[in-house]
C-alpha cells in the first residue's frame, strides 16, 4: 500500500466535537470502526444494499460505507452509540429488547438510528410508513415483524 | 489499495482547477451512492476525489416564475422535502422517491443520477419529460445540452474531461401542465427499473385536448430514450384512451431492449406501452388538478 496521507476532520461527533486523522479514501464507516473505536456501525454489504452502517449526517439518514470520512469535515454525525442519553436506553432500544426484535443483531445499529430518524421526521407514522421508510435496513434473521411492531410501540406512545 | 487525494472546492473555478491538476484522474464526487461504491468495489480508478458539495451553486434550490435551476448535487431528501418543488413540480418528487431507500435519498442526487448514466436511472425519463436543460462547466467554460442529448451509452455521456454537471434547469411550468414518472419492478421498493416512463402533457384550458406531450422510457435502450414521435403523436389530439393507445403504441415500438435478469425483450416492449399510457393518464389527471403527488406515490408503492 502506497503511504496515504492522512486528513485531520474535524466533526461533532454524538454531540461532542471531535478530531479524527483518516486517510482520503476511507469511508466514514472505517473511520468510525477502525480510526474511533465506535464500533456499534456495522458493515454488512458495504455497498449501500443493507443499511447495517446507517448514522445520521446533519440529521439526515445516511450509509455510512457510501460517505468518505473528509466529507463529515465539519458536520454533525450520530451514531448508535449517540442514540441513549444519560446512561438510559432510548424508547427504540428499549422496544427492540421488549418485542425480542433482534437475533444476531448485526442489522440492529442500522434499524435503530433508521427508526430514530424517522421519529425524527414522522413522530406518528402509519406501519406503511414504518415498512417503507426502513425498506433500506436488511435483516437476515428475524424477518421484519418485530422490528416494525417496536416502532410502532415508540411511535405510539410518542403520540 | 492505492492512496487517494480528497479536496472540497468552495466555487466552481476551483473544482475546474482541481479536476484539471494532477494526472487527469480526478473525478467529481455528489452524493457518492455510486462513485464510493464503485470505488470500494474496484471498478474505478481515480487518483483525487473532488467533493462539489461546498460550492453553494451545487447544492442550490433556485425557483421562480422563470423554473427551478437544481444544483447538481443536491440530494433526493432535499427535494422530497421542499415543498415549493412539490407544490410546482409533483412528478420530481416520483423519481426522488424512488431512488434506493431512504439513507440512499439522503446522499443521493439527481445530478449523479443523470452522471452516472444507467440506461435504467429512474430520474432521466422524467428530466427529459420535463424538458430540463443540463448545465455543464469545465477547462473550456460553460455550455448547455438538453437533457435527452445527454447520455450517450450505458455509463457514459457527453461530459468531456474536465468537465462537471452545475445544475439542471427546469422551465416554468405552463398553465394545464401535467407530468409523471411511473416504473415497473417485481418489488415493492429498492429495486432497479426494468422499465420505466416520463411523461408530460400540457392541456386545452378545458381539459379536453393535448396541446403538446413528452414521453420518455428508460431501461429498454443503452440510453434513456425520449420518444418524440410519441409525443407529436398527441399534439392537438382529444384526451382520449384511443388516443393514448397510439402514442403508447409508438413508446413500444421505439423500445430496443435486451433480455437479461431483469426481464425479456417482449416483456420489456409491452411494458413500454403500458407505462407510457398509464404515465400519460396521471400527467392528464394531474394538468386537470385531479391527482395530487401522494396519490401517485401510492401507486408506485411509496405512500
């Protein structure tokens, strides 16, 4: 490998700014996992197919594998691990546990920060808008049942 | 895995001066659904990965009584989310919600879409029915081409080296005006066209005739395919089922698909038709006011 030179970004990252040194063609995802240690993002297709890597960039829903670390040069990024507040679970999280809506769990991260940002966005979505919104997040275990009823319960106690 | 450079321009001469430097490798960078993907994947080779995303005429939502001009890295959810777009342009908003899920729309541009140049881009049939103009920069300064002249094979087009896609310019639309981008796909959602069809129409102050139409079908040719017999087909022609039929009829004919995964050639041919037709009755319905961009969306699956 050729010696890369390394970029230094500066992010708020999960609320607290934060400096990073990244190489020009790492992904947000990399640099999250390998360069941060955050590694609640996951990489299942690393292609933008499953959603395992899903963070919010300024608030918007985002694959992390299809974002190069440079760009967040700047901008806000959440990532699972920026999901519960003041040591307590986040209402999804705790859905998720309640309506047993993981198996492996490597496709949970991506599911969570999905539903959060679409909570975010529609506080009371119908399941259509649920099933539709996360058509982007794949699971390979559970099938999709669980995942949506936990959503719903948030989403209904929210309103 | 060779190492890279990344710069983010702030103004258009900046990003001409850094796609030019270096050994011509360069290659500009929108939402990267598509470049870091192909990049990751090995399909790409570039040595300066130029993020146009700082540079405000990029990423600018500009509408008047004159059109919109979109930058051209502005993403699908920045669409889906501005209303003035909504309210003006309803048939924009079929294409950007269709384009993969949503943290893809979140990245996502239209700008790339069209750059990337896929037969089957689910935002091109509905450009070239909307008579955008594409507006392009680079080393030798500033042209036009209209948006159906664009692609020129599957991944390719006419942006010479150098050169990037600035903005797309949509005209105002005219009183009775109407347009729709509808698609086939076995799935409900996240798949890739296996045909798709643009459409516009823009009627009689009664409703009752065509006074011009556009129609456009993608994923049944190497590039996007305006069929502009189609739409001359309809001109001073009576709203009619008869009348859609022929202009549905000359969509199928112009269709040279190939068979693959996807689908065969006859069953390509016959969704030309089909999609041409039931695109140009919700364009009617919408010039008429009768079918708002939520309803469309739920035919399309996406309520």
């Amino acid at each position: 490998m050729d010696m890369a030179k390394k970029i230094a970004v500066t992010t708020t990252l999960n609320g607290e700014e934060s400096i990073f040194l990244c190489e020009p063609r790492q992904t947000l995802l990399e640099a999250l996992r390998d360069n941060l240690g955050l590694i609640g993002s996951k990489e299942g297709c690393g292609n933008g197919n499953c959603g395992a890597c899903n963070v919010l960039l300024d608030g918007v829903l985002v694959n992390s594998c299809l974002v190069l670390a440079p760009e967040v040069e700047g901008r806000a990024v959440v990532t699972i691990e920026g999901i519960a507040e003041d040591g307590e679970l986040h209402p999804l999280q705790q859905k998720f546990l309640e309506h047993a809506s993981l198996q492996c769990g490597i496709c949970t991260p991506g599911f969570i920060v999905s539903a959060k940002a679409l909570l975010d966005d529609n506080p009371a979505p119908s399941e259509h808008d649920v099933r539709l919104w996360l058509a982007g997040n794949l699971c390979r275990c559970t099938g999709y049942d669980k995942i949506v009823r936990a959503v719903l319960d948030v989403a209904e106690g929210d309103s | 895995m060779q190492a890279i450079d990344f710069v983010a321009p702030t103004s258009v001469d900046e990003a001409i001066s850094a796609l030019a430097a270096g050994s011509g490798m360069a290659r500009p960078l929108s939402g990267g659904t598509d470049l870091i993907a192909q990049l990751q994947e090995g399909r790409l080779t570039l040595d300066t990965v130029v993020d146009l995303k700082r540079i405000p005429e990029l990423m600018a939502i500009s509408i008047s009584s004159d059109g919109l001009t979109l930058g051209a890295s502005v993403s699908c959810h920045s669409i889906n989310n501005n209303q003035a777009i909504r309210d003006a342009y309803p048939a924009l908003i079929d294409s950007t919600h269709l384009i993969g899920g949503t943290q893809i729309q979140g990245r996502a541009s239209l700008g790339g879409n069209l750059c990337n140049s896929s037969p089957a881009a689910d935002s091109i049939p509905n450009l070239i029915a909307h008579s955008v103009t594409c507006h392009i920069a680079g080393p030798n300064g500033r042209r036009t081409v209209p948006v159906e002249e664009f692609c020129t094979a599957p991944g390719r087009n006419v942006l010479e080296n150098g050169e990037f896609l600035v903005a797309l310019e949509f005209p105002a639309p005219p009183a009775n005006f109407g347009a729709a981008y509808l698609r086939f796909i076995p799935r409900n959602e996240m798949d890739i066209a296996v045909v798709g069809a643009g459409a516009d129409v823009v009627l009689s102050d009664d409703g009752s005739t065509i006074q011009s139409a556009r129609v456009s079908i993608g994923a049944v040719a190497p590039t996007p395919l305006f069929v502009q017999e189609a739409g001359d087909a309809l001109a001073g022609e009576p709203v009619s089922e008869e009348t859609l039929a022929k202009a549905a009829d000359l969509a199928r004919d112009a269709a040279r698909p190939i068979s693959d995964m996807r689908g065969t050639i006859p069953q390509r041919k016959h969704l030309s038709g089909v999609l041409t037709q039931r695109a140009l009755r919700i364009a009617i319905d919408r010039a008429r006011g009768t079918k708002t961009v939520d309803e469309l969306g739920r035919l399309n699956g996406h309520g």
